[in-house]
C-alpha cells in the first residue's frame, strides 16, 4: 500500500514501531485477531492515524479471497480521538487504495462504526449468523 494523502494527511502506513500501539488498540475489538496484525504489519496492509507521532487509530485489510477488492478487518480509533474524523480518514484511505470492492462486518448494536459506513457509501448485503462470540454480524460492502 502507499502512503496515504488524499483524504486524511493523518493516514500512514504502519510500521513495526507502531505494533505494541496498535496491539493496546486491539483491546478495543471483539474479537482481535494478532496473527492477521502480524501479517497485516508483514506486508503493509495496515494504516495507522497518526496523533504527533502517537497512534490513534488502524485499519488492517486484507485480500479478498476470491474476487478483486479487499476486506476491511479491523479498524478502531482510541475513545480519546473518536468523533475527530479518524476513522473516516482510515476508511477511506484503504477505499481509494483498493480495485474491486471493500467489504467488511460490523456488530449490528455498533451504532457509530454503522452510522460511519453508511455515511461513507456502504450498504448492508448480508447477515452472518454467529459471527461474533455474542451474535451475529452484518456485511456491508462499497463497490
């Protein structure tokens, strides 16, 4: 991926400096998966929002599997820097570096990260039962 300018000058390419940060941000998911960070980190799919060289929020996307396009693992902005665009910067950072669409999932009570994607341009295409340790997830997906 490449450094990021376009929407959001905060955007950057993580490195391994930011690893331990962006892990700490891990808490905040329901489900984190460190082995696809570490990927992730391995070949430059994941995105920090830099705060004066603090990280305060990351995107990490990975292939998809069987189309063109990409999906939108995780993405989280520490509760100190929501609301302050970061994570739209994120979001949009990884759409306008993507060919093909951007899919992701998102817990149907996360009110804000849905109020985000839809504000965005993503459109709910699906529900996967028992996604989440406490229920389902809907996909969304922006073409």
């Amino acid at each position: 991926m490449r450094p990021h300018t376009a929407f959001d000058p905060r955007v950057r390419p993580a490195t391994r400096v930011d690893e331990p940060q962006i892990r700490a941000l891990q808490a905040h998911l329901r489900e984190p998966s460190p082995a696809l960070l570490e990927h992730g980190l391995a070949v430059g799919s994941a995105l920090v929002s830099d705060a004066d060289g603090a990280v305060a929020g990351y995107a990490l996307s990975v292939d998809a599997p069987s189309r063109s396009g990409r999906h939108l693992a995780e993405l989280v902005v520490a509760p100190a820097h929501r609301r302050a665009g970061r994570g739209r910067g994120l979001l949009e950072a990884v759409v306008e570096d993507t060919t093909g669409a951007v899919t992701l999932q998102a817990h149907p009570d996360n009110d804000a990260a849905l109020a985000l994607y839809d504000a965005c341009g993503f459109t709910v295409v699906g529900r996967r039962s028992d996604a989440y340790a406490d229920g389902d997830a809907l996909v969304l997906r922006r073409e």
